[in-house]
C-alpha cells in the first residue's frame, strides 16, 4: 500500500529539521499560553455572570426569604426572552422604549374593601320617561323625531300620538257631531225669532235661548276635535335622550315608553349585597374602572329583594357639570371601603396583571434585566390602587408600569 509523503513523519526532509531547531521548542510554550488565556477568560465571565446575579437581592427573594432565581437558568441578553422557568429577560434598551418602572413597595394598612355588583339607574329626580296615555299613529314634531344622544330641554314636543278610534265608535261619534249641528242651528234659528219679538218676550227666555246655542256650539266643537286629535309627546326634564325607537307612522299602545330622558351628569349606581351588616360598616366607595367618578352613599334599602339587599349610590363627577362616562342599565363593580384596617402592600391597580392560567400576579425584577411572575393574592382599594395581601415581600421591587408589556413577551 501506498503512503502519503504528507502523512509519514520519515519522509520530512532532515534539512527542515536542522534549518528550523527553535520552533520546535517554542510551539509547545505557545499552546500553553494560549490555553491559559482562554482558561483566565472564561474564569472572569464567569465571575462577571455572578456579580450580575449578585445584583439581584431586592426582589430575588420571596415574603418568606425563599431564593424566586431558578438554580441553573441561562440568561439570554441578545434580546427580549422568555425564559424555561418563566421569567423574562428585558434588555435595558427595551426597558426605556416600554417606559417600565419599578418601586420598592412598603408594607402598610389600608381600608379593608368588599367587591358588589350593581348597575347605573336613572336618578328619578334628574330623569324622566315619556309615554302614551292612549294608543295611535306616531307623527313627527316641529323638529322632526328626535333620535338618541339628542340633547333637548324641558317643555319640548318631541313628537305627536295621533289617535284612532275603533270604527263603530267613530261612526257613533260622527253621528252625535251631525246631531248636535242639526240642534245647534235650530237654536239658533229659534234664538234670531225670539230676539226679534223683544219686548214681547220675556228677557229670560231669549237668554235661555242665547245660552242654549252657546252650549250646543262647545259640545259640537268638542266632539269635532275629538275626531281629529293627537297628543303631544313633551320633554319632562332637560337633558339627552337616553332611549328612542320610533319612527313616523309607527303604531304603539297606551303607556308604552316610548323616550326617556336622562341628565348626563346626575345618574345612580345601585348595588347589591347579601350582607346585612355591611351598610354599618361602609367608610366610602368607587367604582371600578372609574377612577373620573366617585360615589356617595345615599341609603340602604329595609327590605331583601330576591335574597339581598339593595344599596344605592349616587356618582359624583370628579369635576362638577361634566357628562359621566356611563349608560343606563351598564353592569358595574362597586368598590366598598370598610372602617376597619388591613395590612398589605398597596399598588398601582396596573401592576396587577394575570399569568396564563388567569391568576394575578405581580412582576418582580430580580436582576439588571430579569423579571420574575409572582403570584399575589390582591384586593381592590378604588378605582385605581389594589392592596396585595399575601405574595410579597417588603424588598420585593415590583414593575408599576408596563406590567402588562412585559405579560406579553413570549
């Protein structure tokens, strides 16, 4: 078989070894400094990645002193990442554009709060609602039918009702009206020949007569505009209308309602509530969602309606005279603070976002660019502010703004 020159060391010419006896000498030093310097490198990253995770104290911890940093865990600085234990790496240039912001929260008592459901009402006292006293045809008014979102003022024609009657009334009615002409005019006839005997006849009779047409003409003109009559529609309250569903032509009932008027800036919230002894025990409330708009108590009902007991509210703009951002009938939350006191962490209601499996959870940054999820136990303060009860620490530094963004990076 044959060989290769390059491959067989008894074929290096002898000269070669003679003319270059230092490099042979040197080359063993030099793999050995180059080994050393890759030893000494990966030695100083290494002591690098532990002071970056040295950095970590506040918020690596949980409420209890338990170490939150998963042992093991490599962390991916290129960029945004969601890490295998669940945290998430955030660059700090990522951190600027999302405008993320953390604070070291401390622990502190806050009014103990209770969650009730409840929905906007109408304040009868700055609302109102038209209906048809009998049924008919619907006929615009002098400025056409109104539509929802209008605003009008009190005393306004919104629109007519112009009534029907069934067809055997409105021929006995039409043969009263021919009736009552037909007497009219031999009144009439009658008192033109009395007055012209005057001063033969008695003064009583030709006033009787005189009386006597006057009446039939009224009974005449009265049953005539019967025939012919429609009913005005008017604004009870000035405000907007809230609800309107007519149309020109349209038929409706007695007593159906047909608009309802509601003042934008005046509106109630009534809420419900199984517990009896709550309404002793109310020191404010606000509606979730709402932070423009607060509530005043106004009284509890003394009677259980289908098992519980109705609060109602009346919604206080934060600035007097502006519209409020509800609708009648809007299901909302109502946020009771109690007297007494309890003790948490209060947030900001934005820190509070949920993980996949719908828990809320906090998020907690352990490192220069690491963030950990940490479930909490959280209760609504108001609008705005959540007191979180159990999941944290008092060194835990938690991400107040841009929570949800962070969520959000897969």
């Amino acid at each position: 078989m044959r060989r290769s020159a390059l491959s067989c060391p008894s074929l290096i010419p002898a000269a070669h070894s003679a003319a270059h006896p230092a490099a042979h000498s040197a080359a063993p030093s030099v793999r050995l400094s180059a080994v050393l310097s890759i030893a000494r490198s990966a030695t100083l990253s290494a002591a690098l990645l532990s002071a970056t995770w040295a950095l970590a104290a506040p918020g690596a911890h949980g409420p209890g002193g338990e170490h939150l940093d998963a042992p093991g865990v490599a962390v991916n600085a290129s960029g945004l990442a969601r890490l295998p234990d669940g945290s998430v790496n955030v660059p700090k240039a990522a951190q600027r554009r999302m405008a993320i912001r953390t604070v070291l929260a401390p622990q502190s008592e806050a009014a103990a709060t209770v969650e009730l459901p409840g929905k906007v009402v109408m304040d009868p006292n700055a609302s109102g609602r038209v209906q048809a006293a009998h049924g008919g045809r619907i006929e615009p008014g002098p400025r056409g039918l109104p539509v929802a979102g209008q605003p009008v003022k009190r005393g306004d024609v919104l629109a007519y009702v112009r009534h029907h009657a069934e067809p055997y009334a409105l021929g006995a009615q039409q043969a009263q009206l021919a009736e009552l002409k037909a007497q009219r005019q031999l009144a009439e006839a009658r008192a033109l020949r009395l007055e012209g005997l005057e001063g033969t006849v008695p003064r009583k009779e030709i006033e009787a007569a005189r009386s006597e047409v006057q009446s039939l003409a009224e009974r005449e003109r009265s049953i005539g505009a019967s025939l012919g009559a429609r009913e005005a529609l008017v604004a009870p309250v000035s405000g907007v209308i809230a609800r309107a569903e007519l149309v020109a032509g349209q038929v409706v009932d007695p007593r159906d309602v047909l608009f309802e008027v509601i003042d934008p800036t005046r509106m109630l919230v009534e809420a419900t509530t199984a517990d009896t002894k709550l309404a002793g025990r109310i020191g404010g409330a606000a509606l979730q969602g709402a932070a423009e708009a607060k509530l005043r108590l106004l009284g509890v009902s003394r009677s259980l309606r289908d098992g519980v007991l109705p609060l109602m509210f009346a919604v206080v703009p934060a600035k007097a005279g502006t519209a409020l951002p509800l609708a009648i009938g809007q299901p909302v939350t109502v946020v009771v603070q109690a007297r007494e006191r309890i003790k948490g962490i209060v947030l900001p209601a934005q820190a509070v976002v949920r993980n996949p499996a719908n828990e809320p959870i906090v998020w907690i940054k352990s490192g220069t660019e690491r963030f950990i999820p940490q479930p909490v136990q959280v209760r609504a303060l108001d609008a705005s502010t959540v007191v979180v009860t159990q999941g944290l620490g008092t060194d835990n530094r938690v991400v107040v703004q841009g929570a949800s963004l962070i969520a959000q990076i897969r």
